[in-house]
C-alpha cells in the first residue's frame, strides 16, 4: 500500500479511477431509477388513466353484453390485456395463467374499490418470465360493486427498454475512458511537473544552492506555493548573506583589538618595551580590552533583543526625568569637548516603557552625537504629537551624507570607512536603537546634512492619563 500512495502522481491517478468507477456505478443504480420511476410510473398510470376511460361507458346497473362486447373490442386494439368480469372470481377463467383469488383480491383492496379508486399490483409471472403490471377498475352503481375492469400489461426488462441505445451507450462509455485516460494524463503531468521541479529546487536549496528559482506563472494554489518557494528562497539567501556579512564583520571589528592586545602584550613581556612607555601600552590594552567589552556586549545586545523570548520590564515612567537623569554623566565630556547642551523637555509625558532600554537609547544616541561634535550644540527635545510623544537629539557635528542615512542602522555599517576604530563605535548602536524602538512600539528616523548637523527623532507611544 505504501508504495501506491509515495507517489502524488499514483495518488491522482488513483482518484481519477475511482472517479470513473463511481460514474459507471451511479450510472447503472441511476438507470434502474429511471426504470422504476420513469418506465413502471408511466404504465402503470397509462393502465389507469385507459381502465377510467373505459369505465365512464359504464351507466349503472347490471353489465350489459354490449358494453362487455365494446370493451373486448377496444381490448384487441390495445396493447394491454383488457376483460371486463361482474365478479372477480371470474378472472380465473379470462386469464392466461393461474390466479389466486384471496391473492389477486384482498379484504383492504376491496375496500378501496367499494370506495371507487383503482387497485394497482405488480407481480412475477413464470409465463411470461417478467413481472406484471395490473389495475383493477371497480364499476359502482352507488355504493354496490357491480363489476371490474381489468387491465395488465408484462412490464419490458430493463435490457429491453434499453437495447435501443446500448451499443451508443458501450461506445460512449469506451469514448468517455478514453478521454479521461488521456486528459488525465496531461492534468497529472501538469500538475506534478512544478511539484516535481520544486523537489528538485528543494534539493538545490538544502545543498546551499539558494540562486535556483521555479517558473510557474500559473494564478492556482501550486503557483502561489511556487512563488513562496521563490520567495523562500530568496529570504535564506539574503539571511545567509547577512550571516556571512555579519561574521565577517565581527571578525574585523575583533581582529584590529585582539592584534593590539597581542602586539603590546608580546613588546611588555618580551622586554621589547622601554620602561618609559610601559604605561602607554597599558592603557592601550586596557583601551582595545574595553572596545572588545563594548562590542561583545552590543552583540549580546542584539541576539537578545532578536530573541523571540525577550520581553521588555514595561512601567509607566516619566520619559522627561529619564533622559535629564541619563544627561547627567555626560557633564564631564561636554566640558571637555566644549559643547553646549540645551534641552526642553515636556514633564507631563509618561509612557509605558523599560527604564533600561530607554536609558540604553538616549546614552547610544549622545555617544554619537558627542563623538562627531566638537566646540558645537547638541539640543534635546521632547513634546507631545498627534501619534504620542516625539524625542528630537540634535547636534552641530560633521553630518552624514545623504547616501549613507538609509544605512545608518545597518550592522557595523561606518560612514567614513577611513576613520580608525578608536574614533568610531561599534557600529551597532543605531541598530539597537532602532530594535528597542520597535519593541516599544515606535519609529526611528534620521535626517542629516554635511557640515550642518544630524538630528535623530523618535516617536513613541504614550499613557492615557
């Protein structure tokens, strides 16, 4: 049995069969219906409709021999057997074949013909090897039975109805396989040819070969899963793209720290050295060691945040006291680069937020800002717009290119590729920024000009209050 069903071809071939076999056998059970229904129906209501026209001759009375001679004339006219008896016992001698009285006549069938209605009986009959159909029409003068009329007619078998059209029928029936064989052939090889092509492409895909594409153009269910194979396809392709990216970046970005830390460490315990820069080489391990912090713990950053499981520790939290209070350690370093800090923040605005995160966003944004800034202003600013609240970070630092804006929050994406890595980040900030952002249930952008500034906006739901 299971090598009949492995295969979806044998699978619609096999649904094919059974749909002809069904047709032929409701066919054949829908022929006998007709039979019944139809062919019976129509005699037997024939027998009646000719039995009540035949008894409107009757007046009343006694049965007269003029009108038993009438009705034996009409009955050598009609293709029905036809006597017309006073007394039903008298059939036994009318009739052809051996008659049971109590059995052609019971106590309930006399009692609908007293009521005036006809009696209709079908029964098998050895001589003439097929069943017959009979009508009993009662004669009633007033409420007295004086006579019957008596109809029968051997009912055709359903070969003989139908052996008119046999041969038409055994021909078509030959023609209908036919044809079914051979447009099911077409439809199974059309339907399994793309199912096929994507077993193939299926195979391509797992051995790594992610540029294989299906051409099915067709508007059905196999081409709409042609074209979410394709687009399958084209999503593991771009997902290890970026892996690879991503790999290759982080052992970049970890080469430059690891070749310092190896290099200065070699030159202090090789004795290479001199005494006088021993604690420059140390600061500079201590530097790259940091970087290395920095940059391992924003990738831990990210696959959390990635993580389906992650989930953020919301509260409502005044946003305005969380960013004066994140401010607060940048005193220092605005000091030193001269900088000026302005900010105008909306005390009434309370989201539903984690305190950590938010901090996380406002300290990669000022890193940025403070890190391309010097002897310039960096303005802050939050109010409240249709859609929430809007976070506006603004500093009059070097700018980005235009090019180069939509990129910003791709992985270790670096603006200037030529700046060395003690003046840059991580290049992972901005896609952190932009994941919590997301998280929290708002939007990131950014808009810059060359020797202007950069200005980063975030918008962000807030608290029905």
């Amino acid at each position: 049995m299971k090598s009949i069903t492995n295969s979806i071809a044998k699978k619609l071939w096999l649904t094919i069969t059974a749909a002809i076999l069904i047709t032929i056998i409701y066919s054949y059970f829908l022929s006998y219906l007709f039979y019944e229904k139809l062919y019976v129906k129509n005699v037997e209501t024939s027998l009646i409709e000719e039995g009540q026209r035949l008894a409107s001759e009757y007046d009343g009375g006694p049965l007269t021999d003029e009108l038993k001679d009438k009705i034996e004339w009409y009955g050598t006219k009609s293709e029905s057997e036809i006597f017309i008896v006073s007394n039903p016992r008298e059939l036994s001698a009318c009739l052809p074949f051996d008659i049971d009285y109590e059995a052609l006549i019971t106590g309930k069938e006399r009692e609908e013909l007293l009521k005036g209605k006809p009696v209709q009986k079908i029964g098998y009959e050895e001589r003439f090897d097929r069943n017959i159909m009979a009508v009993v029409i009662p004669l009633l003068d007033e409420s007295r039975l004086e006579g019957i009329i008596y109809l029968y007619l051997p009912l055709a078998k359903i070969s003989e109805v139908t052996k008119d059209f046999a041969y038409l029928w055994m021909i078509a029936a030959v023609l209908f396989l036919v044809i079914a064989i051979f447009f099911g052939t077409i439809l199974v090889r059309r339907l399994t040819k793309p199912l096929k092509e994507m077993k193939a492409a299926a195979e391509r895909v797992s051995e790594g070969d992610y540029s294989i594409k299906i051409n099915n153009q067709s508007k059905d269910e196999i081409g709409e899963l042609s074209s979410a194979f394709n687009h399958m396809a084209s999503s593991i392709q771009r997902e290890d793209e970026r892996k690879k990216e991503f790999l290759a970046n982080v052992s970049h970005e970890l080469r430059t720290p690891l070749s310092y830390v190896k290099g200065y460490s070699e030159a202090l315990t090789s004795g290479i050295a001199k005494k006088g820069n021993h604690d420059r080489y140390i600061q500079l391990i201590y530097r790259e060691a940091s970087r290395m912090e920095r940059l391992v713990g924003d990738l831990l950053d990210l696959s959390r945040l990635d993580s389906e499981e992650f989930k953020l520790e919301k509260m409502p939290l005044p946003l305005a006291q969380i960013i004066e209070d994140a401010l607060q350690k940048y005193r220092p370093v605005l000091s030193d680069k001269e900088i000026n800090l302005v900010y105008e923040l909306d005390p009434e605005i309370i989201i539903n937020g984690d305190e950590g995160r938010m901090e996380q966003i406002i300290q990669n944004i000022m890193d940025n800002s403070i890190r391309y800034t010097d002897n310039g202003e960096i303005t802050i600013k939050l109010y409240k717009v249709k859609s929430g609240c809007c976070l506006e970070i603004n500093d009059t630092g070097i700018g980005i290119p235009s090019e180069d804006i939509n990129k910003l929050k791709q992985r270790f994406y670096r603006v200037n590729k030529g700046r060395t890595r003690k003046d840059g980040g991580t290049g992972l900030g901005l896609a952190i920024v932009e994941k919590i952002v997301n998280l929290h249930g708002g939007k990131l952008s950014i808009s810059s000009k060359i020797g202007i500034g950069t200005t980063v906006s975030i918008t962000l739901p807030v608290m029905d209050l």
